[in-house]
C-alpha cells in the first residue's frame, strides 16, 4: 500500500490579529460526511463568531472543498486549504473560526491570518504517516540494550515498550518494509543470539 500523511491528531491554535481573534482546529477525518458532520459541530460550537471558515482534503476521490463563510472571496477557505497541499496532508478537516474585532484586515491580511491560523493548528497536531508497520518483539541482553535502541532509530522505527526482566523485550513499531534488513543488522549486532519476531502489521498512521 502506498503511504501518505494525515494529521497525528486534534490540533487547536489562537492568532490574534487588530483585535480580530482566530480560533483554528484541525482533525483527522475519513469521508466527506465526517468532516461535514465536524464542521456543523464546531458551527454550532462558535455560533456568535461572524465566521467559521473550512476546508477538508480526502485522499479517496482525491477531495478538495474548502469555504469563505462570507469573507471575501479567495481570502480564507482557498489560503487554508494551500497549507494542507503544501504539507501534503490529506484525511483532514480544518476550521478557522474569526471573532470580528472592528478592524479591516484587508485582503492580505485576511490571507495570512487565515493560512496562518491553520498553520499553527496543523503544527500543533502533528503529522503521521500512514503506511503498513509492523510490529516487533525484539528481545536483547542488558549489554546490548542502548545499541539495540540507536539501530531502531536507524532503521526509521519506534521502540514504543521496553520490559525489563532477566533481559529487555523491547516491543519495536517498523515500517513493515524496513523489517528483513532491519533483522539481519540484529543478528549481526549479537552474532545470532537475538531472534526479532514479526507480531503483527497493521495499515496505521505511526511516525513520520
């Protein structure tokens, strides 16, 4: 399966700009009736905002919609929407919410603090890849426990537990096609003494 990036999770930032206040959020969602479903919730969330601008990319259908809520055209929807295409995230919602604070921005004000309200939101979300990964029981021997650590790290996984018992079972996240390479540096490191076994794969987001 091919691989992609969504966002890791929630995200929510605040940009103040000449009083206006900017309230952006960003989620995870699947279909287009999830993200209209989240999108009328946070309507109704900030029903005395003057607007709660949007727009959501889906990867199935290649979706793109995105909405102004009344500012001017091209001013809100179109610049938030440019942010999840320049980062390449898909299988997103994002909603800017504006409370007016009696000042014009200006077209390119507008611009900027709405694009860079989703910004804000989607770094502070977090971004994962979603891809096939694996996940390994890897067992070590005390002396070997930091080594064993560095090489996952080189071998683009995650050690998500360590036990410690008579030896370290560490259990390791891996893109799944990292695995076999990663196998044979861990029987070199311990001169077979380590076996890594392949618990489970699982089509999810984990890190980028």
């Amino acid at each position: 399966m091919d691989s992609y990036l969504v966002p890791a999770g929630y995200g929510m930032a605040e940009y103040v700009e000449k009083r206006s206040r900017f309230i952006g959020q960003v989620f995870r969602v699947e279909t287009e009736e999830a993200a209209r479903e989240q999108l009328e919730k946070v309507r109704k969330c900030y029903h005395d905002a003057r607007h709660n601008c949007w727009c959501y990319v889906l990867r199935e259908g290649n979706v793109l919609r995105y909405g102004d809520d009344g500012e001017p055209q091209g001013t809100a929807g179109q610049p938030m929407l440019n942010v999840f295409l320049k980062e390449e995230v898909t299988n997103v919602l994002c909603v800017v919410t504006r409370y007016f604070g009696g000042i014009l921005l200006g077209a390119g004000g507008l611009t900027r603090a709405y694009g860079g309200t989703a910004k804000l939101a989607l770094d502070n979300a977090g971004v994962s890849r979603m891809r096939l990964w694996a996940v390994l029981a890897a067992p070590c021997p005390y002396p070997l426990y930091e080594r064993m650590r560095l090489l996952v790290e080189k071998s683009g996984g995650t050690v998500q537990n360590a036990d410690f018992a008579a030896d370290v079972l560490l259990t390791v996240l891996m893109p799944s096609e990292n695995v076999a390479a990663f196998q044979e540096k861990v029987t070199e490191l311990s001169a077979g003494g380590i076996e890594v076994l392949v618990e489970e794969e699982q089509f999810q987001p984990g890190p980028v």
